[in-house]
C-alpha cells in the first residue's frame, strides 16, 4: 500500500511539475535607449512576483517566464514599460529618458534627494566627464562647468589648484573659497590629494536652500565629492594608463631682439640728455654722447663692431655689424623649460555580494613640469566597504591614503630674483647666460670640471664687464642650485552606522577625519643669490588633523499624496594645526639640507592652534502629490573664533517647487517635456580667513633683546566680532522641450552679505595699527542660464551641446565709518562700487610735440599743464594726475559650452570656456614698456614717439622720466575677454568582440588636451591668472597632451 501511494504521488509530481514547465518559456531579448546605444543593468521583472533579471553589459538579457505574462522594464533616468509576452520569444525594448527624472538624484547636505523633490540650486558632474581628462585636482574640472561658478586658470606647477568662486565674491576681507565635502564630510586636507579616478561624482551646491545646513561654513557655496563604490554585479577589475607630456599653455610677450634693443637704449640716454629739466643739451650733442656712452649704459656688446660705434648719431644700428653670440646664447627662457612627462596609472577593484560591496583603488601619478626643476609625484590608495549586515543595521568605512612628493619652483615672487619667470621675462636680449672668455669672445670659460661658468653679472675680475641689470643674480643656475622639496602624507577616513526602527526612523552615526603631515625643505645655495655666501636652509613641518562627528536622525513617511522628510542633528567638528619652522645659515658640507648641517640658527618658531564648530540641525521637506515641494531648514551654529556670548548663530533656509509639467494644463502641451518652477531664500555663515583667535587681545613672541624676554601687543581683540552672513534669494525656472531635446534652466539670484569682516584703521597713538570689526555689506546678483540641445539623435549618431553662461554684478554698499575708501593696489574699496573696480591715474595719451605721457589733472599748473583741443586739463607731472574708476575687472558674461559627438564607437568631446567683457590690468606687460634702461622691451615700444607729429600712445623712451612715463594708470588697461578651449578628448570604444579575444570588456583608447588653445587681446597676457585682474610673473598656466588606455576584467 506504501509502495502504491509513494508511486502515485512521484506520478502526479512528475506529471504536475511538467505541465508546469510546459507552462513556461524562455524570452530573450535586448534593452537600449532611444538613440540606439545599450543600457546595461536594467531590471527585467515578472509582473506580479519576486522574479527577475539584469540586463548585461550589452543591454541583453534572458528570463523563463510563464504564458501570458507580463514583464515590467526599468531603469534609473529612463520611463518603465510593461510588455504583454503574448507568443512572443524574442523582445527588443527601447525606453525612453524620464523627464520626470531630471538627473535623477542630486548629493545634498547630510542625504541625498530626487531631482524631482530637489528645491536648491544645484550642478553635476559624474565620472565620465572626469575620467580621460589629464588634471591633477578636482578644482580644475569645475572650470566652465556650471553656471555660476568661475575658476582661474592656475598655476602651471603640477598639482597646483586653481580658485573657485561660486555666485560671486562674498567677502572682502574673510575667505571667498568653498567648503569642500568629501562623502559627507567636511573636508580639511587638499583637495590636490584626490585621485580623479576615485570620483563618482561632484555636486556643486550654490544657493542657501542647498547649503544651509552647513550653516557657518556655507557662505561660500559647498563642493560635494562623492567617491566610488562597490556596485551590484559581478566583481570588476578596471584598469588606466595615460601617457603624455606638457608644454607651454601661453607664449611669453613678444620682445624686442639685440638689432632694436641697442637703439632704444641709445634714444633713451639720447633723450635724457636733450629733454632733462636741468641743463639739457642740443640733440647733435646728445646724440653724439649718447653714441659714445652707449657702453657705459649696457655693459655687454654682443656684436663685432666697438661699442663707440655700434649705433650711430642718427639712433641707427651699423649695418656693418653682425653678432658673435648665436641666439640661444641669449635666450634666457630656452634653459628654463623642457618638455614635461606625465604617467599615470591607476588599478581598481569593485564588486558586491548579497548584503554587501566593496571598493578597492591604487592610483601613482607622474607629473614633471615644463619649468625645470618642478614634478610632483602622488601615491594614492582608498578602500570602501559597506554592509548590510541586519536588515535593520547597515555600516561602511572609507579609508583613504595619499604621499605627495614634489619640487617646486621659485616663482612665487612676482619680483624675486630667483623666480624664473620674472628673470627671464625681464632680462634685456644682451646678456649672455654663459661667460665668454674676453680674450677669445667664440669661447666660454669653464670651471675645473670642464663646465661651462654661468655669467653672473659680477666677474669683473675675470675680465668680464659688471652687468647692469640683475648684477651678481642668476636664476638659471639658482634655479638648479637652491631646492624646495615638499612632502605630505594624508591619512583620511569616514565610516557610518545606519539603524533602522519602527518603520519610519532611521538613526545615522558618522564619523570622518583627516589627517595631513606635511613637510618643506628649502635650501638656498652658497655660491649666488639669497643663500650666499654660506648657504642658508629652512625646514617646516605641519601637522593638520580634523575630526568631524555627526549624529542624524531622519524620518520618511508617505500618506497619501502627502510625503514628509524630517531631518534632526548634531554635528561636531575640531580642527588642530602644529606648526615648527626652523632656519640655519653657514653650510657645513655640500649635498646635506640637514639643519645639523648647518651652523647658525636664523629663525626658530612654533605655533599651535585650535579651532571648533558645533552645530545643531533640522530639515523638514514636504510634497504633495510629488507636484508641490516644500524644504523648510535651520542651523545653530558656534564657532571658537568668536566670544562665548557671540559665539552662535542661527541659519536657515525655505525654499520651494512646484512640478508645473504635472499638471493638467501643461500636459496637454505635447512639446512641453518638462517644466518646473523653484524658489529659495536663505542665510548662511562665514567665518572663514579671520584668526582663530579674532576675538582675543594677542601678544606677538620672539621680541626679545638678547637674553631679555620681550613681547608686543599685536591685536587690540574685539569681543562683539561675530559671522559674516550671507542672505542669498533664488528663483528658476527649468525647462524641457521635443522629449528633452532641448532642456535648461534660467535662474536668477540674489546673494547680500553683511557683517562683513574689516580691519578698521586706527590712530598711531593707539601702538595697534588695526581693530577687527563687522563693518560691511555686498551684493552679488546675477542671471544664469544652462542649455542642453541634442541637434541630432539616432542610432549610430548623436550630438549634443550643452551652453552655460552667468551675467554677475557685484557692489558694496556699507563700508566702514572710519575708513569709508579704502586703496588696495590697483583698487579703491568704495560704497557704490564694487570689490574688484580699478582705480588709477587717467591716462590720456601722448603730447605729439614733446612725447611726454599725458594724464588728465588735478588742477592746471603752469609747470606741468596745459589744455587739450578738447578742453580737458592735461599734465605731465603723475603727482598731478588725477585718479578715477576705470572699469572692473568681473566680466559681462562668463561660462561655458561642451560639444559632444558620438558615432558608433568613436566620441569627440570639447570644452570651452569663455569670458566676454571685463577689464585686465596688465603688469607684466608695463614692465617691458619702461621708457628706461636695462629690462626687456616688448615689441610695442617700437610704437612709441619718436620725433614732433608723432601721433602714439607710446611716450617716447627717455631713462630721466621713467616715473611720470611708466607710472600705475589707466594705460594698462586691456579688454580681459577671452576664449580657452579647456579640454578635448577623443575617444574609441573597441568593440566587444575584439576586446573579448583579449579577456577584456569595456576597454577604450583616447587621447585628450587640456588648455588646448587660449586666445586673448594680448599674446602671452595670463588673462585668468585671478579674479582680481592683474597679471604678474607667475609659474604659466600647462597645456598637456595625453594617450590613454581604459579597461576591465
């Protein structure tokens, strides 16, 4: 009986389970978007149950599903689809981008958020746009990216970051820069210690709505850098290489050669001689003297003719004359630079499992400059492991690891003699770097080594004339002599713990800190320049170590078409910075940096310093029937920078969308896509660039006299100093049109600081120069403007245009009572003005009879003035000239546009970046338009007045009135609009069959340019050198080139 009931149940199983298979098939298929291209991972369900697939890498996918089943199709940014199987085997399914999606999630403060549900002002940039492109820091991937958001160009040293500015310049005397975020947490170290390949993503937050909650830090905007993670799938093991080489980005001014340089140094003796206010003599017998003198002037003759007669009375170099220096001889620029070399290479591995993923990067980057003696090496390591390991308990850790070795060059001092770029830009085209031998002018003298001896401007006693420019200094030989290492080792970490309770809650722990040792030696050298003649050596090590712990308590609930989110916490952050520094002269021995090495202590200095923040937070966000928004948020916020009684400020901000595309009246519009309506006010704070110590009477140290102590009050103190704020209104309206063909977003903002933070001059008789005092409002407001187009879509084809632009205005409009202007260079600080208008001498060109230089005057003197045809008082003399605003250096229009073209497997991408309007006062070029001796001459100078009738704006040369010809004035003045292709890259995708004979997937060549071409008013002018509008002698800004190769297994 057992054996016939056990045989019946086997019989009906068999015949049961196979109708159920009968019942069953097999569907294959393939997912891609609109225009064609494959979208992996999309989640391919039975609707009705639990089961489902992923579509692979080439959108492909295979399920069993039953008859008449239905299969649901969805996928992040795109519009799900539900497909009747029917007797269908095969599906092919092309979905279509969601415009309700709008990026679909946007990095916030302490979260993230839909970019439906989002009511701030925010910008993207993902992993794609960053990972080809041949930078070394974050901060040069913001340039031209965003509406908004203005960068200068940098510095050429590797690893060197450039300044942003978010919306505007917030303060004049405290800190304009943003708060950097890594992985929700604030970030303290440099952002130079950021491998690109580690980023995910970087959200720019720009309006109070989006930063708020960041309250005293957020003034400024906040840079959010979210990096990888482990994601769903299999285990991954992606690998770079780029190799490339960098050069110039800007030519140097164009400058006169020996054939011109002599007669001009001619004609300005010549007419120092003729024009000088006291017993001038006739111009026969100037012209006589100044060609006999000529040598007494220069020092070096480079040609084969006597000085006497190397340029004859008439001004005129002797045609007989021919040099005996090749060219190069004179180059002073040519040893300087070299070619650069970039490597890097960059390894990761990736995946996940059931409840948990992991992320594991080892990144060496190579970069050596075109400035010899610049390179920067970087070792970078990060781990990133998350777990879900209770249903209700999830935690992750991020740790991350970065030594940075690097050389720099001495080019931080405009004018320093050791910096490269002001001594090769400036040295006149006479000088040779070598020392010739006088005896045998063809030849150079050598050392006892059998190298060449560098031509120090000094060796008279060698037989070799003292040179008059620069005597005694030679940035060639420092430059390879002195040293300036720079070492930092930065350790990061962040973890989390996420508890989940009664349904709604969800309870956050986390903790972030990061810490940076770095250390500089610099060594000036025996032989020339600061460090002779025993050699000089300064050590300095730092460590900075900052911990940042935040406790989150949020709350999620939906009824409804009603959704609430609500956000309380406590944030913790505390900063320490210890510094030593110390110098010693009189080298012992060569080749040691070692202070021990040394035996006189110069400069002995220790400092120590603290600085913390606490904050306490709340967010409140609501919608209804995901159509209306509302974001409603507070911070208290208490800095150590400022008296306990003043210490906490409140911030907040309320902002607002409303889904217009959702509504009945809009949907009935067919080319309408999208359109969203948002709003935000809010405050911020600011407190950075002050003292930690701002509040505090302080005494300065290390004024003793001997053995006797000594100490001087240094700040007076003020105990009612507190935040500046920032009160920033925003309004936009984003848009989308033809099924998101067209997509952007108009915006207009408004962004008031007051309480802003002045050094307030005060009496001599105090002993204290300055006080410390909330004296001050600004405003920045502006319109932005981003535009996506897509011209043209198909399935091999596809091109696509995105457009930024931002029009900003910038005024003070409450200085400080004591000190209502205030001139700072270039600038006079005003209400009614803005932070960056010019103020300087009116300058009016040249008188055609005489060549003096022209500036309107402050009054008329006979001595000096004189009333031009059209009735404007002009002088002669800069000590009458009158000053005035002469425009400003915050352009018309800044921003942006990114070409995109893709076919089949090829893609061409190019950013340009661009600034129209604005104004530039050019220093470096007033250098080379001296009218006196010695320095180097730009080609313009040829312009310049030379007999009665000349009509010029160039005076003529003349080495007795270089005060009143080359005086700071409206002269320098040039339009500072300009056009800088940022980036290219092309790129090849190898196809997947190819790439699988190699064991690789998703493999890609490219090769991509940075800085590719700039063009200005002016050659080799650093248009975007800062925001200020000066240019200075600064290491140029890099144009590199590099080829690359990109894969996974």
């Amino acid at each position: 009986m057992r054996k016939a009931l056990l045989l019946f149940l086997l019989l009906w199983g068999g015949i049961a389970g196979n109708s159920v298979i009968a019942q069953e098939k097999s569907i294959t298929g393939k997912v891609t978007a609109d225009d064609g291209s494959s979208l992996p991972g999309v989640n391919v369900i039975i609707k009705g149950t639990t089961r489902g697939t992923n579509t692979d890498a080439e959108g492909n996918f295979k399920i069993n599903v039953p008859v008449n089943a239905r299969l649901l199709f969805s996928y992040v940014g795109f519009t799900g689809q539900e497909i009747i199987v029917g007797n269908q085997t095969t599906l092919n399914v092309k979905l279509l981008p969601d415009a309700s999606n709008l990026e679909e999630v946007v990095v916030t403060t302490f979260g993230t958020a839909k970019k439906t549900s989002f009511t701030g002002s925010a910008a993207k940039i993902d992993a794609e746009k960053l990972g080809p492109r041949p930078i070394n820091n974050v901060g040069q991937a913001l340039a031209g990216s965003s509406a908004g958001v203005q960068a200068t160009a940098g510095s050429g040293q590797p690893g060197a970051a450039p300044d942003i500015r978010i919306r505007g310049f917030g303060s004049i005397s405290s800190s304009n820069a943003p708060l950097y975020v890594v992985d929700g947490i604030p970030y303290s170290a440099d952002i130079a210690n950021i491998s690109t390949d580690d980023i995910e993503t970087i959200t720019i937050l720009k309006d109070a709505a989006s930063t708020a909650l960041y309250g005293a830090r957020a003034a400024n905007g906040v840079v959010m850098i979210t990096t990888k993670k482990g994601q769903k799938g299999q285990n991954t093991i992606n690998v770079k290489y780029t190799k490339g080489f960098s050069t110039r980005a800007l030519p140097e001014y164009d400058r006169v050669g020996p054939a011109d340089y002599y007669p001009l140094m001619w004609e300005a003796n010549r007419n120092n001689f003729a024009y000088r206010a006291a017993n001038p003599i006739p111009m026969a017998t100037a012209s006589a003297n100044a060609s006999s003198g000529l040598g007494a002037v220069v020092g070096y003759n480079v040609y084969n003719v006597p000085f006497a007669q190397l340029v004859g009375t008439d001004g005129k170099l002797n045609p007989s004359a021919s040099m005996i220096y090749s060219a190069d001889d004179l180059n002073w620029e040519k040893p300087l630079m070299r070619q650069g070399n970039r490597d890097e290479i960059s390894l990761n591995f990736s995946g996940s499992g059931t409840t948990s993923d992991y992320f594991l990067s080892l990144s060496y980057l190579s970069d050596k400059g075109f400035l010899i003696r610049s390179d920067y090496e970087r070792y970078t390591a990060r781990l990133s492991v998350n777990n879900q390991m209770k249903p209700w308990f999830k935690t992750g850790a991020n740790l991350a690891a970065t030594i940075t070795k690097s050389n720099l060059a001495d080019a931080d001092g405009n004018t320093s003699f050791v910096n490269p770029f002001f001594f090769s830009r400036g040295m006149a085209p006479i000088y040779p770097i070598y020392a010739f031998d006088p005896a045998n002018p063809s030849s150079f003298l050598t050392l006892e080594n059998g190298n060449r001896r560098w031509d120090y401007g000094n060796l008279s006693s060698l037989g070799l004339p003292n040179r008059p420019q620069n005597g005694g200094r030679h940035a060639i030989s420092e430059t390879l002599l002195n040293q300036n290492y720079f070492r930092r080792n930065v350790l990061g970490g962040r973890a989390y713990a996420e508890l989940s309770f009664l349904k709604n809650f969800k309870f956050t722990a986390n903790i972030g800190a990061d810490i940076t040792n770095r250390n500089n030696v610099t060594f000036g050298n025996p032989e020339i320049g600061d460090g002779a003649p025993a050699g000089r050596a300064t050590h300095e090590f730092e460590n900075v170590t900052s911990y940042n712990l935040s406790q989150l308590l949020n709350y999620t609930k939906t009824f409804g078409s009603h959704g609430i989110e609500a956000l309380v916490g406590h944030e913790n952050y505390n900063a320490t910075d210890n510094n030593l520094t110390g110098s010693r002269s009189q080298q012992i021995l060569d080749g040691n940096y070692e202070l021990v090495n040394f035996t006189t202590t110069t400069n002995l200095n220790s400092q120590y310093n603290i600085r913390r923040v606490e904050g306490f937070f709340s967010r409140v966000n609501y919608d209804y029937n995901q159509k209306y928004f509302l974001s409603v948020s507070a911070r208290r916020d208490g800095s150590s920078k400022f008296y306990k009684d003043v210490r906490w400020g409140t911030f907040y901000s309320v902002s607002g969308a409303w889904r217009l595309d959702q509504e009945d009246f809009i949907k009935a519009i067919p080319a309408l896509s999208m359109l969203k309506l948002r709003g935000s006010y809010g405050q911020t704070g600011n407190d950075g660039g002050i003292s930690n110590y701002a509040w505090q009477p302080l005494y300065a140290l290390g004024w003793n006299n001997a053995t006797e102590a000594g100490i001087l009050q240094s700040s007076l103190g003020n105990t009612q100093l507190e935040w500046e704020s920032s009160n920033a209104f925003d309004v936009a309206l984003e848009f989308g049109l033809l099924k998101n063909r067209i997509s952007g977003t108009i915006e207009y903002f408004d962004r008031r600081s007051s309480n802003l933070i002045f050094d307030v001059p005060l009496p001599l008789s105090s002993g204290i120069t300055t006080v410390t005092r909330n004296i001050g409002t600004m405003y920045n407001k502006g319109i932005e403007v981003e535009l996506s187009l897509v011209p043209f879509r198909s399935k091999d084809f596809s091109w696509t245009i995105d457009l930024n632009a931002t029009s900003l205005k910038n005024q003070i409009t409450k200085m400080p009572t004591e000190s209502p202007e205030i001139i700072d260079g270039t600038k006079k600080l005003k209400e009614g003005k803005s932070l960056y208008d010019f103020w300087l001498r009116e300058y009016m060109g040249v008188n055609s009879t005489t060549g003096e230089a022209l500036y309107r005057a402050v009054s008329f003197q006979a001595a000096n003035s004189s009333i031009t045809e059209k009735g404007d008082t002009v002088t002669t003399n800069v000590n009458n000239a009158r000053f005035g605003y002469h425009g400003s250096s915050i352009p018309k229009l800044t921003g942006g546009f990114t070409n995109t073209i893709k076919y089949k497997g090829f893609s061409l991408s190019a950013l340009v970046v661009y600034q129209i309007g604005g104004k530039i006062y050019d220093d470096a070029y007033a250098s080379l338009m001296g009218s006196g001796y010695h320095n180097a001459k730009h080609i313009d100078i040829l312009k310049r007045w030379q007999n009665p009738g000349d009509v010029t704006d160039v005076p003529r040369m003349d080495a007795g009135r270089t005060v009143d010809f080359n005086a700071a004035s409206s002269r320098w003045l040039i339009d500072a609009s300009y056009l800088n292709i940022r980036s290219v890259t092309l790129a090849y995708t190898i196809p997947k069959l190819f790439a699988q004979k190699l064991y690789i997937q998703n493999a890609q060549v490219y090769v991509s340019g940075e800085n590719f071409f700039i063009r200005s008013r002016r050659s080799g002018m650093n248009v975007q050198q800062n925001f200020g509008g000066t240019t200075s002698n600064v290491y140029s800004t890099a144009k590199s080139l590099v080829m690359g190769i990109s894969f996974s297994i």
